[in-house]
C-alpha cells in the first residue's frame, strides 16, 4: 500500500472513529455530575442508579437496533443519525429541569452510543487490509479513550462554573457532537456494503483510493464471497454461525465483567470512599484517563503484531491481580498514601491494552460479510447489556452490603481468570487475516 493511500484509509478511520470520542465522553461524563444530580434531586439509591444507568439503556436499545438499517441503508446514514443523537443529548441534559426530561434525553445519548459501537468499528474493519485493520479499527477504542479523558479533564475545569456546573459538564459534548457530523460527508460509503447492494463501480472507486493495485481482485474476492454466502441461511442463530456468535458474546461479556465501567462511572466516588475530597478525586480520575490512552496506545501498536488472543490472556491476568489487590484494599480499608489509586492505573494499563483494545477489533472481525451487522449488534448489545447491569447494581451495593466494595472487585477478579482460560482454550487467532477468509473459515 502506498502512502497515499494510508493515508486515505487512517482518515477515513479516524473520522468514523470520532463516534468514539462521542462515545467515551458520554460515558464518563457522568461520572462528575452523578452525585450533585442525585442531591439536587432527591434521588434513592435505587432512582439514583437508574438515572445513571438510562443512557446504557439506550445503549443497550442502540446496539440491538443499529445493525440491521446499517445492513439495509448503509454505514454512512446510520452514522449521520447518530451524530445527530449525540447532539440533541447534549443539549437537552443541559437544559434538562427534572429527573424525567434528563433520564431522557441521556437515553436518547445512549441509544448513539450503542449504535456508534456497532457501525463505526464496522465500517472501519471493510475499509482496511488485514495487515492494518487492527491498528484502524483500534482507533475507535483509542478515541473512546481519549474521549473519557476529556470527559475527566472538562469535569474537572467546569466544576465550580455559575451555579448548575453540571449542565455545562453535559451541555459541552453537543460540540463535538456538532463536528462529527458535518465530518460525516467527507467519508464514502463502505465498499463491501456497495458490492452487497450491486453498485460495483462505486466500490471499485473507493477501493482504487484504499488499495490502489488488485482492486479487480479484491471486487470478485468479494463478490464471490457474499454470493457464496448468499446460498447460506441469514439467520444468526443458527448452528452454522455457533463459533462467531459465542466468541463475540464471550468477548464483550467479560469486557464488562472486569469492572470497567463500575470504575470509569463511579471513579469520583470510588477515590471519595478512600477519604478524598471531590476535587481530589476528579484529579486522580484524570489519571486514570491518561493512562487509558496511553496503554491504548501501545495495545495499538501490539494488536497486528503479538495478535489478539495474547493481549487478551495477559491482560486478564494482569487485571485479575490488580483486581484482587483493590479489594483487599476495601476489606482491609487501609487507604494510606496512594495505594488505590496505584491499583487502579496497575489494572487500567493492563485493560487498555488488552481486552479495551481488542474488543471492537475482534467482533467487527469474526462475521462473514452478510451478518456483519446483525452480528455486530449481538456484540455490541452484550457488551452494553452487562454494562448497564453492572452500572445499575454498583452503587446499591457498595451502600447497602457491607463490604460491598470488597466483593465486587474480587468477583471482578475471578472473571478475568475464567476469561484468560476461555480465550486460551476456545478463541481463533484473527491477526493478518482477511474478512473473506475468516467468514469462511468461522
């Protein structure tokens, strides 16, 4: 491939890959603005986490629905509609003045969201060679990242802004949300989505931009594998597809149960019941930000090389140990000097660059071309399934059970051993592979 034409390809990614951004922030926004929201109004435990949980509702609603108009209408529309969900979010938690008008417009955010985890890792992986597609679509991972990071870092600088700082702390993401959708235009559409639907010449032109020689090949590669496919039930739940449906389940079931989200969520509060203040501890979840990124960072870097069953037994250990150690912290409750908060960058490097990096890699990768999308959904739809259950139950049982804390980090803990055995035992090696061949092959 000549540089050009990387060129081509990592712009296009990174443009899809802003979704992520949208995605990240959303995500851990929330994390500044949770507790003045359940004081301002009057919330129990059980409504407080609701409220927070109602945009993973919406996720969870996003990532079963988005696959099939993805299939039927294209990648690009789909996106256009979710950059327009994130806008009208953040405006509208913003400007929100009860409980009810904010659980539903952070719903709205959340079915975005939930689509955005579904389309974007989608396209991105139809648009980049094997050599490269794991570093690409490892972008939208990265932007997640980086996007939860500017979540910690504007909380941080909007928390004493007039009298509400926490409508600015939502309201900002309708900036970004604004630039991603003009951005949107510049892409074209995918091509395999172009060869599905017939329009040849149009994907033999986008093809010529990403691959510049072989695009004839790469055309009747393509085409012969979804009139193959064509022959073959579309139904995802059938035995045939067995092996990618359990793999993409698995995968985004225990990216949730190594307590990611319960810890991007509730960093604050998790810092705060170590004795810290709320400033503290909005600093300390910046931290925790930067290291997301850069250890995303070096996952990018190690996914199309080591592979991406490696980074994902290594970094279950390593999340297993870590994991184990915070909750010795919390049952011990010894906290001096800054041993949580240690822990917690420990098993953060090792999450971003395993199962953070691999997992929209890996279920945009194991579905043949004409269940992609309603395989990405099944994917992305556990993934955020489980993240809703966990955010859900976090705080009600870190309040109500003794040593809540201490229990939910070694569940966590024990998770990610089950998940190093699971992927050392059952999952294909993907890297350098093309979607052709794995969708045959799986």
């Amino acid at each position: 491939m000549k540089k050009n034409s990387l060129r081509t390809v990592f712009i296009w990614s990174l443009i899809v890959a802003l979704g992520g951004f949208l995605f990240g922030f959303d995500t851990a926004v929330i994390s500044g603005v949770e507790k003045q929201i359940q004081e301002l109004f009057s919330l129990s435990s059980f409504m407080h986490g609701f409220t927070i949980a109602s945009a993973l509702i919406g996720t969870v609603t996003g990532a079963l629905i988005a696959g099939r108009p993805a299939d039927r209408f294209g990648r690009r529309p789909v996106l256009v509609i979710i950059a327009l969900m994130y806008l009208v979010s953040a405006v509208g938690c913003a400007v929100a003045n009860n409980v009810t008008s904010l659980i539903i417009f952070r719903f709205i955010g959340g079915i975005g969201v939930g689509g955005s985890s579904v389309v974007a890792p989608m396209y991105i992986s139809e648009i980049s060679p094997a050599y490269i597609r794991g570093r690409m679509t490892a972008l939208f991972q990265f932007n997640v990242i980086f996007g939860i990071l500017m979540a910690y870092v504007s909380n941080y600088l909007l928390r004493s802004v007039g009298a509400e700082p926490w409508r600015w702390m939502l309201g900002i993401e309708g900036v970004p949300a604004f630039i991603y959708s003009v951005l949107l235009f510049i892409i074209p559409e995918s091509p395999r989505y172009l060869i599905k639907i017939g329009q040849i010449t149009s994907a033999r032109l986008v093809l010529e931009k990403i691959i510049k020689s072989s695009v004839d090949q790469q055309v009747e590669e393509i085409r012969m594998s979804l009139e193959k496919l064509s022959e073959s039930t579309n139904r995802l739940f059938s035995k045939r597809y067995f092996k990618p449906v359990s793999i993409a389940f698995l995968v985004a079931m225990f990216n949730q149960f190594s307590g990611i989200n319960a810890i991007l969520y509730y960093a604050p509060r998790i810092f705060e019941l170590s004795g810290l203040n709320f400033a503290d501890s909005l600093f300390q979840s910046i931290l925790i930000g930067i290291t997301n990124g850069i250890f995303t960072i070096v996952g990018m870097i190690l996914i199309d090389r080591a592979g991406r069953k490696i980074l994902l037994i290594a970094g279950s250990i390593g999340m297993s140990v870590c994991l184990a150690l915070v909750a010795r912290t919390f049952y011990t409750q010894d906290f001096g000097g800054f041993v949580l908060l240690i822990y917690l960058l420990v098993y953060i490097m090792f999450f971003a660059f395993s199962t953070g990096a691999v997992i929209w890699v890996l279920i945009a990768e194991i579905f043949p071309n004409n269940i992609r999308g309603k395989g990405q959904s099944l994917g992305s739809f556990t993934h955020w399934f489980f993240a809703a259950l966990v955010t859900f139950t976090f705080p009600v049982v870190i309040k109500e059970i003794d040593s809540g804390a201490g229990h939910t980090f070694m569940f966590f803990s024990i998770m990610m051993i089950v998940q190093a055995i699971v992927v050392w035992k059952y999952f294909p090696e993907t890297k350098r592979r093309t979607l052709e061949e794995l969708g045959q092959n799986l």
